[in-house]
C-alpha cells in the first residue's frame, strides 16, 4: 500500500514540474500566487467564456463568477507539503526552534 502511494506522489509532482516547465516555456516571467481568470467572447454562443486557464497540476481553482465583471473568481497555486517542507520556498532550513509533538 505504502509503495503505490509512493507512486502516486511521484506521478504528481512529475505533472507539477511538467506545468511548471511548460508555463516557462510559455514565457511567463515566474508563477504567480494568485491568478485571475481572462475572458473572451465565444462568437458562436455569444458568451463570455474563460480561455487559457492556468495548469491544474498547479493551481487550484477558487469562487465563481457570475460574468466577465464579477471578479470574485481566481487560481491560487497549490503546496502538496507544508511551506517549511518546500526547498524552493524556504532553501535554508527554519531559524526557528521546532518540536515533535506527540500525543498521548
């Protein structure tokens, strides 16, 4: 059991780091932490619609929009791990003292 969740991390984090090469690929200057939707006129149904939305494997999706105006919808990137755990965020291990806590 442990091994083929093993795997599924790993088949995870190979799709984050694919999302991540392709949208460096794309041009974009870094990933933001927050992304806002972009909206077009789909012609043939005369709507609104969202177009190049970003990577799933990185972002996760959050509220709602009534329409193109609403702006309440946006994409935050998603840590699998905590923060503290995140080489790319935190390169130097916490200055902070830190304690296993165990119950019981």
């Amino acid at each position: 059991m442990q091994e083929a969740d093993d795997m599924v991390k790993r088949a995870e984090e190979d799709d984050r780091q694919r999302a991540r090469e392709e949208a460096n690929q794309k041009g974009d200057s870094g990933i933001q932490p927050v992304v806002m939707p972009k909206y077009a006129l789909d012609e043939r149904l005369k709507v609104m619609r969202e177009v190049d939305p970003p990577p799933a494997a990185l972002f996760i999706g959050l509220g709602w929009d009534a329409d193109d105006t609403t702006a309440r919808k946006h994409y935050r990137i998603f840590y699998p791990d905590e923060l503290e755990n995140d080489k790319e965020i935190f390169p130097k291990p916490s200055p902070f003292d830190t304690y296993e806590l165990k119950r019981g």
